[in-house]
C-alpha cells in the first residue's frame, strides 16, 4: 500500500527538474515579445518650428543674445566662436556654421546644454521652452553662414523614393529598420523613431557630429521630403510578416525560431512524460483468472508488462523437445 506514496515522492522532483528548461524557454520568449512591443510603442513628443509672429525677427535675436550669454557663453565662447580649457583642449566648438539647422536640431532634440562639456550628447527632453528655442535658433544664425531650417513637407515626398535614399546614405548608421547602431571609437548613431520630419531635415542640412551633411547640392528639398516621410514610415511600418520583434533584424527572428520552437517541443515532450507518469497500471491477467501456478496477475508477464508475449515465449519453450 506504500509503493504508490513512494513514487509519487520520487517522481515530484523528476518532473520539477523536466520542468525547469520549459519554463526557461517560455520565459524568454516573453522577454523578445515584451522587447518587440515595447520598442515598437515608444514616442517622444518634440516641439516643432514655433511660430515667431509675436515678435520681429531683431527682438528674436535679442532675446536668444540673452539666453546665449546665460546658458552657452562657457563653453561656446561669448562670441560663438568655441573656447578652450585651461590645458588647451576644446571645451565648446565653433557655432559659426551651425546656422538655424543646427541650432534648432540640438536644442529640440535636448542634446544642448550639456551639464558636463565631455558628455556625449543624448536625447533628452528640451531645456528650453520653444519660444526660447525660438530666440536661440534666430541669435545663432547671425554667427554665421550656417544652414537654414529647412520647411519640411512629408505630404510631399515620395516613399520609393525616400526608401532608396535613405537605404544608400543612411542605413550603413542608423540601420535598415532606424534603430540606430554603434559607430567607432565608440560614438553611435541615434534611433530615429523619436526624430520629427523638422528634425530629421535639420540633421541632414547641418550634419552634428559625425554625421556628414547633406547640402542642396546632393539632395534637394524633394529628397530631403522624401527621406523624411520614409523615416517617418519608419516608426509604423507595414510589418508584412506579422510580429515585429522590435523590428532588429534577422538575430531576433533566428532566436525566436530556435527558442519558441523548441519551448513548444519541449512542452510537448513534458507533456507527455507527465501522461506515461499518470497512466493507470493495467493487470494483463483479468480479475478472476490465474496462471498456472495460481498466482494471480503476477507470472505470465515479461519484464515490459506485456503478458501475451510472456505466454507465446512459455508455449514455445513447452514444445521444444
């Protein structure tokens, strides 16, 4: 009366460990799936180009020469011209081709000021208020010949198109999908899922660092539309396969493969172990009946359970001579 207790005492920690793997697998599938659902819903709001009809462009500039003095003067000099530390290396560059671009992209984007002038620049919420951005942007444009920002229309650019020029001038950085990707010397190329159209025209006219600018001599302003609307394309693209997996590329979709697939097989194979555990013993002898030394449901078996093969064995052995 105790073998069954017995095994089942045995048999909990046997399949506790058949269990383990299962789990594991299962658990990281939900990892890539929560990755691909939360890389895909992720926005960030920026202000874009504010209107300045309240003001006349010279109280514009005034405005932005008073934000300058207070909040860039340290490391941009008092003239924009850039400033050195005391033992001689670059504390703030030059703003004198930096222009409206590229004002209004480090400003919008939240990578100006920086707290600490060795930081790498990161995106970040604006420091500014957009009418201060506004003043800002006016003020370091008349520093220099810097680009102007450009009016960014997505509604007229065409995707094809975007899509090919973005594929040949932007995707070695930013990847296919715009997640983004590591540079050398440790710099790294920016996602563009949070870059407005306003913005994405502002980099490419003003080039930040290390990014080459792209000027109207190598893509005018129906390019320039173009590539905006496609990285704007791609912040919801049309995932023709169904489940982005946070739109990686091949590794996430591989491991899926291997590790969804072989979570399924290994439930699978659980599954089974615990139904060959549970399976009622069957008596090959029925109730009633015995063998021929009159023990009943214990002889005439063979070491798998199986009694009529036990009997045929028996019966050859008898007719042997």
């Amino acid at each position: 009366m105790t073998e069954p207790s017995v095994r089942t005492a045995t048999a909990s920690p046997r399949r506790a460990r058949r269990l383990l793997p299962v789990l594991a697998c299962l658990a990281a599938t939900a990892v890539v799936l929560g990755i691909s659902g939360g890389s895909s819903a992720a926005e960030e709001v920026t202000p874009g180009r504010q209107s300045t009809a309240e003001r006349t462009p010279d109280e514009l500039v005034t405005a932005g020469r008073a934000l300058f003095a207070t909040g860039c003067v340290s490391c941009h000099g008092v003239d924009g011209r850039g400033q050195d530390t005391p033992d001689g290396s670059l504390r703030g560059p030059t703003l004198e081709e930096a222009g409206e671009a590229g004002a209004y992209y480090q400003l919008t984007t939240g990578r100006m000021p920086l707290a600490n002038p060795g930081d790498t620049p990161q995106r970040k919420e604006p420091a500014y208020a957009p009418d201060e951005i506004d003043a800002l942007v006016a003020y370091v444009s008349t520093l220099g010949d810097g680009p102007e920002l450009p009016d960014v229309d997505i509604a007229a650019g065409d995707l094809a198109e975007g899509g090919e020029l973005y594929r040949n001038n932007c995707q070695a950085c930013h990847s296919a999908t715009g997640a983004g990707g590591a540079l050398s010397y440790g710099r790294a190329a920016p996602p563009l899922a949070a870059a407005t159209p306003t913005q994405v025209g502002a980099a490419m006219r003003s080039g930040p660092e290390p990014m080459p600018r792209f000027g109207p001599d190598l893509l005018d302003q129906e390019e320039l539309n173009s590539v905006a609307r496609y990285v704007q394309y791609l912040g919801d693209p049309d995932d023709r396969g169904g489940l982005s997996l946070g739109r990686l590329g091949p590794i996430p979709e591989g491991f899926m493969i291997w590790v969804g697939g072989l979570g399924l097989l290994l439930v699978a194979a659980y599954w089974m172990g615990e139904r060959r555990d549970t399976a009622e013993t069957v008596d090959p002898v029925p109730p009633g009946e015995s063998d021929a030394e009159g023990d009943p449901g214990t002889e005439g078996v063979d070491a798998g359970g199986n009694a009529s093969l036990a009997r045929a064995e028996s019966r050859g052995r008898e007719e042997e001579p």
